[in-house]
C-alpha cells in the first residue's frame, strides 16, 4: 500500500538532489504535487532532473547549478529560487562526499574536501536559505550518516564532518525554533543503488555481510529516506525539531559497527 502526503502548493528545495538518497527525495516530494526545486553542481544533470520531475507531477519544478563548497554561489542560487517562488516551506540538505581512508593515509587536503561539501556546505545552504524561510511553518531536513555517532575505521574525516552536521542541526532547532521553523537530521543506513554504498562496500561478499548486520534483513531504498523526509516536514511531526532520526532498518543497534571494523580490515589489508 503506498502511503502519501499532499504537498500541493509547497516549495521545496532539495540541495544535492540531481542523483542518489537526494535525487529520490526530489521525486517523492514531485509525485506529491509539490514546487520542487535542486541545486547541483552539474547543468546537464539539473536539465534531467528537472524533466524528470515535472513528468511525476512536480506542480513546477527548477533547478541552479551551485558548488555547495562557495557560499556565495549557493547565496546567488537561493536568491534566484526566491525570486521565482516567494518563501521556502521545506529545505532538504544533502550533498556529500565520502572516500574510504585510514588516517595515516589522509592527506590535509583529502580531510578539508569532505570537511569542505559535508560540513561547511551544509552550513552554507543553512545561512542561504535562512532569510527565505517561510515563519513560522518551514521545516528543515539534513542529510547525515552513521558516522556522525559511530567511529568507524578509514572515516575520520566523515565522522568529524556529519558530527558537525548534526550538532548544526541541533543549533539551529534552538535559535529558529521561535520563529516557527524545524530543523532536523535523517540518518540513512545502507541504501542500495547510491554512490556512498558502491564506495564503502565494493563487492558482493561485502555487500552480503551488510545485510546480515541489518536486523530487517533488507537494504534501504532512497524511497525510504524520502519518506522519512515527507513525515518530517508535514504537520504530522509538527512538534519534532532537533531530532537526529536513523532511517536504517535498525543497523545502527550494533551491525553498522561491525561494518566499520570490516572496512579498516580491508583497507589495511591493501
């Protein structure tokens, strides 16, 4: 049975939203009737998004091309979407990087890459968007991961930079919360069909151990994690606001761990 919300007359901002957990969050929001808009840093895949969207019944849908690493790029993208739409009623925030490393293998730069898309560039939409919230009624949703609370093996610099994400998101529940307006995170488990599960688990035999560490026995679909967006930012969660949410089938209870240590292993091992 599928279970919809009616988003007709919302806009709605998904950062990141051209491909992957996000590209899935930007249709779930289209098949609900609402204004979707996506920010990417590729024009060819905004056009394909875009298209895509109207098709599943985007009331309009749009898109600007914007490195969430340059703030003043994503300020100037923002700026054009309020132009066009007036207040913002969701902004979901999710572009990131990842690449499995040991610490003694990272270099500065490697560290500052992810620090720079994952943490600063979730700053730099907050900061973007801010002015053009709808207040009081708009909600937030970030986009973290398991790393932001479990240490895992090969990613420092990912748990550093979603720790930080996470600790934004309790932030700014606090100082926007007077004016109406929700922030909260969503941490996805193991999501099939996306860049960061092709990275962190190359190969069937690591593919396999995941599933069994995941008590519902399942991989996630970014359908999921749309869900759990479209539940957060309805009036069905209208009294939820710096939550940090796990989306994952129950991985983070000990399998996602276990994973961690899987992955040092191998990268040891090379």
């Amino acid at each position: 049975m599928s279970v919809t919300i009616d988003c007709a007359g919302k806009t709605v901002l998904v950062v990141g939203g051209t491909s992957g957990i996000c590209r899935g969050i930007a249709e779930r929001y289209a098949s609900c009737g609402a204004s979707v808009c996506v920010i990417s840093r590729s024009q060819d895949k905004i056009d394909e998004t875009v298209k895509a969207l109207k098709e599943q019944g985007a009331q309009d849908a749009c898109g600007y091309s914007a490195d969430v690493r340059d703030g003043e790029a994503v300020r100037e993208a923002v700026g054009q979407l309020n132009a066009r739409w007036g207040a913002l009623d969701v902004v979901v925030s999710g572009a990131a990087g990842n690449f499995p490393a040991l610490a003694r293998q990272l270099s500065d730069n490697g560290f500052g890459a992810v620090v720079d898309i994952d943490l600063k560039g979730t700053w730099h939409v907050m900061s973007a968007v801010y002015p053009y919230l709808r207040k009081p009624g708009a909600s937030i949703v970030n986009i973290s991961a398991p790393q932001a609370q479990l240490a895992m093996a090969g990613q420092i610099h990912v748990c550093a930079a979603k720790a930080g994400v996470d600790m934004i998101t309790r932030t700014l529940s606090i100082e926007w919360g007077g004016e109406g307006v929700r922030v909260n995170s969503i941490i996805p488990g193991p999501i099939e069909g996306t860049e960061g599960m092709d990275r962190l688990a190359p190969g069937e035999q690591m593919r396999d151990k995941i599933l069994q560490t995941v008590p519902l026995k399942r991989m996630g679909r970014p359908r999921d994690i749309a869900d759990a967006c479209l539940f957060l930012s309805s009036e069905l969660a209208g009294f939820i606001t710096g939550a940090v949410i796990p989306v994952d089938g129950g991985w983070q209870l000990g399998g996602a761990a276990s994973i961690g240590t899987a992955l040092g292993k191998m990268l040891e091992d090379k």
